[in-house]
C-alpha cells in the first residue's frame, strides 16, 4: 500500500534531502515512523541504514534501492525517478551525471516541481550565455544575423534566434520600454549537484573554446600559456590561493572599465598530471658506481 506524503520525489535533486524530510514529515504526523519499521517495510535487516545514508556515513548500493523505493511507497514513475536520483547524486564523472539527470528530466514531464531544469539548458550551449552577456555592449533590437556575426566563434542567425527565445522565455532577459534586449538579474536556483554539474558542463565548453582560441586569434588578441612542473603537494593550496588572489584583482579590474566594447571569457586551469609519488630516502654518504 503507498505511504500517503506531501513530500514529492520529483521536487528534489538530492535523495538525502528527500529522505530527510519524508522522515520529518512522518514523524510530524505522528504515524508512529521508526527505522526500525522503515527498515521491515523496505525488507532489509540493518536498523540504522536509512539513517546512515542520510548522514553521508554510506551510499545507497544498487542493489538496495529497489528496497527504499518499496519503504518510501513508491510508484513505478516515482521510483525510476528515485533511481535515476541515487544514480546521479552517486556518479563520479560529468558524463553519467548529464546521462541521468537526463532521465530525470524526462520523467518530470507534467510535473510540478521545483527543479529549474531551463537552468540546466542555460549551460547546455556555450553561446547562451555568451548571447545574454554580450547584450551590455550590443544594442540588440532584432536581427539576429547581426547579433550571430558579433560572436567567436560566429554561430547562425536561427541559432541566435533561439537563444534570445529561451533567454527571454525563462527569465534571463528582458525588453525594455526602448525596445533593447537587457539581461536582467537573476540568481539560478538549482541545488548544488545540479549546479556543480552545470559548471562543470560550461567550464568543459569555454575550454574547448580556449584550444580553438589557438588558432582562431592572433596571439595579440589572446593569452595561452601553459607551466609544466613538479612541486610538493603541499605548495598546492598556496598556488590555488595566488590564482584566486589574481581572480579577484582581475574581478576589480573589469568592474572598474567603462565603455565596454568586447565580450571576453577567462579560464584558469590547475590540475595534477600524476598521483603524488613517496620519494625513497636516499642513505647520507650512498654512492652510485
């Protein structure tokens, strides 16, 4: 028999978060909720799983989340959704993070929910927000070829055009009583995973766009270096603070520029190329023959 709730599987893009409140919500009406009796309903033995997993002392094994899906009363749409949550909330890598929260999306249709799933699309393609920024320099009224040809790389005016439609159609921008096309302030509301996979999807998207920049400009118009070293991993942080130092010196530089006249994009890139190698001592007054 399903567990009547108000708590609903498709508002969230955080199963821990869900469970937290499903519990919560029970307890509040006073059904007599225990983990123990979660845990018979479920059919498995450990009392003190459910609770485990939501303190991120333990995941969810696959093999136990059709046993979750049975506790919490889930229906079958509700509990692919469940799934695919766990799945993606689990995975290690961007690719099986897009995989899955793809399904999840597709699940929601006709759905109420709180997950903004335009604010996913508003990273999907590299030029959407490229096409909301550069409207601060580009006194765009309409045509889209002219608006194509302003971007690097150019994209084509049917492309241009369906960005101003789901720019304008979700919020991100706006006209004005002039006619002018403005971006309008706005906060993205997805929760972290989502977030985090968003970024991570546009920051892979502005670095292809970096390689191209090789070829694509001349090197007075663009900046590509690169250091290859080796260092202690402990002078790491002390790097990724100078970077953030320059970060926000160069934060204050483009706040102070007035006339603004181009549309920039600025990558830093730090990562290891090998794991951290244990040095063997070598013995004081040791010679090689």
């Amino acid at each position: 028999m399903k567990t009547k709730t108000s708590v609903s599987v498709f508002n969230y893009t955080d199963y821990r978060t869900y469970l937290s409140d499903y519990i919560s919500e029970q307890k509040k009406a006073g059904k007599g909720f225990s983990y123990r009796k979660f845990a018979e309903k479920a059919g498995y033995n450990s009392s003190g799983l459910l609770i485990d997993v939501i303190k991120k002392r333990t995941n969810i094994n696959p093999d136990v989340v059709a046993k979750f899906t049975k506790g919490l009363g889930l229906n079958s749409k509700e509990s692919d959704y469940f799934d695919n949550l766990v799945k993606f909330n689990q995975s290690k890598t961007t690719e099986n993070k897009n995989h899955y929260f793809g399904k999840m999306v597709r699940l929601l249709s006709g759905k109420a929910t709180t997950v903004r799933t335009e604010d996913h699309k508003y990273f999907s393609l590299w030029y959407y927000p490229a096409v909301r920024e550069i409207l601060a320099i580009f006194e765009f009224r309409g045509d889209y070829s002219e608006l194509a040809q302003h971007l690097r790389p150019t994209i084509t005016a049917q492309e241009a055009k369906g960005a101003i439609s789901f720019l304008l159609k979700n919020g991100f921008i706006r006209i004005d009583e002039t006619g002018r096309y403005v971006a309008v302030q706005q906060t993205l509301t997805t929760d972290a995973d989502v977030y985090s996979l968003n970024t991570a999807n546009f920051r892979r998207n502005m670095m292809q766009l970096g390689i191209e920049s090789i070829d694509r400009f001349k090197p007075a118009d663009r900046n590509v270096s690169s250091i290859t070293f080796s260092v202690s991993h402990k002078a790491i942080p002390d790097i990724k603070a100078e970077i953030e130092a320059c970060h926000a010196r160069i934060k204050n530089i483009i706040e102070k520029s007035t006339d603004d006249d181009i549309l920039c994009q600025l990558n830093f890139q730090l990562f290891p190329l090998s794991d951290v190698v244990e040095k063997k001592n070598v013995k004081e007054g040791a010679s090689n023959d």
